[in-house]
C-alpha cells in the first residue's frame, strides 16, 4: 500500500481484500477504496468515532472525501450520506 496501514488507535485495522483497501473499525469496513471506486458504509453506526475514521482513511490515503453532520444528518462533500454509498475517484 505504501502508507501506514494504521488508521486511528482503537479498534481500527486496515487491510487488503483482493480488490479493495478496506479500513475496518470494530466489524465494519467503513471505508473500501481501489483506483476507480470508493465505498462508505457506517453500517448503521453513526457515531463521532465512524466518521472520524471515516475522514482519518480520506485523509491518510488521500481520497479526498469529507464526511461531517449538520442538525443529526451526515452528508459527503455536500451530498446526504448512505450506507453503501459509492464515489468514484
């Protein structure tokens, strides 16, 4: 991968699947990304935690997606969030 396979302390692996780079926190691949493609899914666990992890991945990795919540709502660079939403890079 060439950068830290670390992202976040707690409860955070990263690792390859064959086609993507996920970033897992506790069971959840919060974030999976290749060259075309990139993947969020909180898995129904919209916490301050998952979206930090969310944008520790984009940053480390530079995939340049922003996740943040206004009024209890997530949205991505300005678009409401979905588990299982896909960006194209």
């Amino acid at each position: 991968m060439g950068q830290n396979s670390k992202v976040g302390a707690h409860k955070t692996t990263v690792h390859h699947d064959g086609t993507h780079t996920c970033v897992v926190y506790h069971n959840t691949c919060v974030v999976r990304f290749n060259s075309d493609e990139i993947i969020l899914d909180s898995s129904g666990w919209r916490t301050v935690t998952t979206k930090v992890r969310m944008n520790q991945a984009s940053n480390q990795y530079g995939l340049g997606f922003s996740v943040y919540q206004d009024d209890f709502n997530w949205f991505v660079n300005g678009k409401p969030f979905s588990d299982g939403m896909v960006l194209t890079r």
